[in-house]
C-alpha cells in the first residue's frame, strides 16, 4: 500500500496572530500525541507574485505508512482531541484532503 | 529564511490514464532537471470518506532551501522547460502556491 499523508487545511482564520499563538502553543502539543505519524510537514501559504491572496491558509500534512495505519490512528483518541480542538481556533474552517504518495 | 515549497496543482484532466502515462514518461524526465531541489514529494489527492471528488486531481511539491534559491532554480532554463511542457498534458489546468515550511 502507498504511503499516505492527510492534508489538513485551514482558511483564512479571523484573526492570525490569535490563531498562531494557539496552534503553537496549544494545538501542536495535542496533536503531536497522534500515533504512528511518519513525518509532519507544516506550511504557511504565501500570496501570488500578483498580489493575489493565497488560495488558503495554512495546511498540516500528517505522513502514515499507509492507509490503514491513517485511519486506525486518526481513530485513537488522542486523533480525537485533536479534531475536538479545532474548533477552539480555525476560525476560517478546516477541509480535509487525503492524497497518496505516488 | 525559511524553506519553501512550490506547490503545482493539477486539476483533474480530461483524460487521467492519458495524463498519467504523459506525466511518468515524459514530464517528470523534464522536470527532474530543475536545479537546486532539495525535495520532491508526488501526491495523488483520494475522493472523500463521503464519495466526494478529490478537489484537485495532483500535486507536486517541490522543496527549495529558501526563496532566493526556488527563484533563481524557476528562472533556470530547466525549469522553464518543464513550465512549458505543461501545455502538453495538464488538460485540467494547473495552480501553483508557494507556502513557507513554518
């Protein structure tokens, strides 16, 4: 099976540095405690040459082995808190995209 | 400064096996030969738990050392080859966002 990674995106919260100090400081070290996490890449979306804003705000890529570990570990528990804990802080609103590795 | 990553974002072709076959053959020999990457990661987005399309089709992430160095790689020769390969099999159209590694 391929390697799988959750994209967890955030919109454009209402106010960023409210939620910067929030997700360091507090959502990280809750989501940190999700197991069998390969790898965990975090991205600030930056705007266009143009000027134009960027498409989204930030998005967590959170690398499993493969699909089943991804599911069985986004079903734990700690997973859970996690997910609860964006409502406390991703104003803009949060999608979720799975991709494969290929 | 901070890494960066050139996100490409290929909306869904019209004619994936097609693309596929383009995109391994041909493409990725072209592209490989952009300078200067320290990364690059292929990812085929997956329909939702709820059936839902994938939102966009693939994206390749490429990671520089930092801006300076993703500018000066894009405006290489190499590069602009593979930009101008994109017309050939990315009937779907392509978005590019550049995120910050934070």
């Amino acid at each position: 099976m391929a390697r799988i990674v959750l994209n967890v995106i955030y919109d454009h919260p209402t106010d960023p540095q409210a939620f910067e100090a929030y997700y360091a400081d507090t959502h990280m070290p809750i989501a940190e405690r999700i197991p069998d996490v390969e790898r965990l890449v975090l991205l600030k979306a930056l705007p266009g040459a143009d000027g134009a804003p960027a498409p989204w705000y930030r998005t967590a890529q959170i690398f499993f082995a493969d699909a089943a570990r991804m599911e069985a570990a986004m079903a734990s528990p700690e997973a859970q808190a996690a997910v609860a804990d964006l409502a406390n802080f991703a104003t803009g609103g949060v999608r979720v995209v799975v991709a494969e590795v290929v």
